[in-house]
C-alpha cells in the first residue's frame, strides 16, 4: 500500500490571544473568511474539482463561520502539486486568499486539538465535533473520504472521550450559552413558537440545547435553505431527542416576505 500524506489547508479567525493552546494558523481576518465563504452549490463544486486531481486520494471540508478547513490525503506532494490545490480552491470561491499549510504530525495534531476544543475560544465546546462528525461521514458516503478518514475521526473521536473524562470537561455550548443569554435577557417564559434558521450543525446544536432547556420539539420549526442534495436536514431528523420538531424549507433565502411573515408570527 502507497503511504499517503496528511494534509491540512485552511484559515480560522483568531480566539484567544492569551491562550496558551493558541496555534500559529489564527491569523486571518473576518474579511478574509468571507472570502472563501461557500455557498451550498459551491461545496461539491469544489470537492469535485479537488478529487480529479489524480494525487487527491481522500478529502473533506469543514466550512463554517470562522474557519475554512480542507483535510486531504495526497499520494505525491510537492510545490507544483499545492499551487494546483490553492488555485483550485480560489478559482471555486472566487477569491485570492492564501491559505494556512500543514502536514502529517502537524497537521494531525491541530486536527485533533480542533476536535477536543482545544483550540476553541470556549474550551471544551463541543459543536466542532458536530461539525466534524458530519463533514467526515457526508463526504465518506460521498465517495470523497475513505479508510484513512474515517480512522483519523474515531482517533479524535477517541481522544476527546479521555480528555474529557481525565479533566472532567464539562461539555459547554456556544448555542446554549447564547440562548441562556437571550432568556435572562428577555425572560423564560412560554413559548409555544420557537423558530431556528439554519441548517448545518449550528442549527442542530441550537434545537437540542432548546430541548435541554425545558423547550418542547413540537413547539420548534427549523427553516433551511439548503439545497435539496444535501443530507444536513436528515441528519437533524434522524435525532431522537428532536422528534416531531416541524421543517420548512425556504429555498430562496431568508429574505423574503414568506419567511419575515413566519418570523414574525413566532414567539
């Protein structure tokens, strides 16, 4: 069998400066993110256009608000061979940004601290496994990610476990934070008509913290736009805790009189 080479390429918005786990990569600006920001169309668009390359054997993408992260497996590196991925990918987010580098050990290991929260400016957050979880699993039934990736997220995976059990992390949430915020801030009283916009793991994340907080699934509505290839929303349904939580489908966007009208009918 071929040896592969793990690599990372990527940008994340900075967190902590003071954070002594902090990693060279948090450099980049808010400016620079959106930049490479991609669209639900532009996401296979760009795994395609990487996985004809013959040297990329395996990949995912994990994109989100503040990072932008391309964990490949490459049969040959070399410069030529990097220049082609970092050209690819500003060709398909339409962008010139230069993104972060790392490889095997060092590429693992910020791998792996990003999985643990480490990295993360809420230490121990656990929405990056999430969004890890379904990144790995959605491009591996893609066809995109293979063996290797798979082992590479049940070592995160199983890292994650010890860490929390050896320090006794307590498993915090960006979402259950901010909503516990909004409810001190605005009062807890009964809602019978909650209303999440999104779709990925944020929105996920969102609906279950409602439910730990006492909120009914039946009295939360998610609504997406996502495209209607993408397994995202069944991901969602497929949780037990959020059964019988209603769906709407918004594929024109947010900003349209349907969507402000169920907005603004919500509590």
């Amino acid at each position: 069998m071929s040896i592969m080479t793990l690599v990372y390429l990527g940008i994340s918005l900075p967190n902590q400066v003071e954070n002594p786990l902090k990693t060279k990569l948090r450099e980049s600006s808010s400016d620079d993110l959106l930049s490479v920001k991609l669209s639900h169309d532009e996401y296979p668009l760009l795994l395609d256009a990487l996985k004809q390359l013959a040297y990329v054997k395996e990949l995912t993408l994990i994109t989100t608000c503040n990072r932008f992260e391309l964990i490949l497996y490459l049969s040959q590196v070399n410069d030529k061979n990097i220049t082609e991925l970092q050209k690819t990918v500003q060709s398909i987010s339409k962008s010139e940004i230069d993104l972060d580098l790392l490889y095997d050990d060092e590429a693992k290991l910020q791998i792996l601290r990003t999985y643990c929260g480490l990295n993360s400016g809420l230490v121990g957050e656990d929405e990056i496994c999430m969004q890890f979880d379904i990144s790995f699993k959605q491009t591996f039934h893609m066809g995109y990610l293979g063996r290797q990736g798979l082992e590479l997220l049940e070592e995160a995976k199983a890292l994650r476990q010890h860490i929390d059990s050896k320090l006794g992390l307590e498993r915090v949430s960006y979402c259950e934070v901010a909503i516990n915020m909004a409810l001190n801030k605005f009062g807890n009283k009964s809602y019978n008509n909650v209303i999440v916009m999104g779709s990925g793991s944020t929105a996920h994340q969102s609906c279950l913290s409602l439910v730990e907080l006492g909120f009914k699934a039946e009295n939360i509505t998610l609504l997406h736009r996502i495209s209607s290839s993408s397994n995202q929303v069944a991901v969602i349904k497929a949780s037990q805790e959020l059964e019988g939580m209603k769906y709407i489908r918004t594929k024109y966007g947010y900003h349209t009189d349907r969507v402000k009208a169920i907005v603004a009918d919500a509590d």
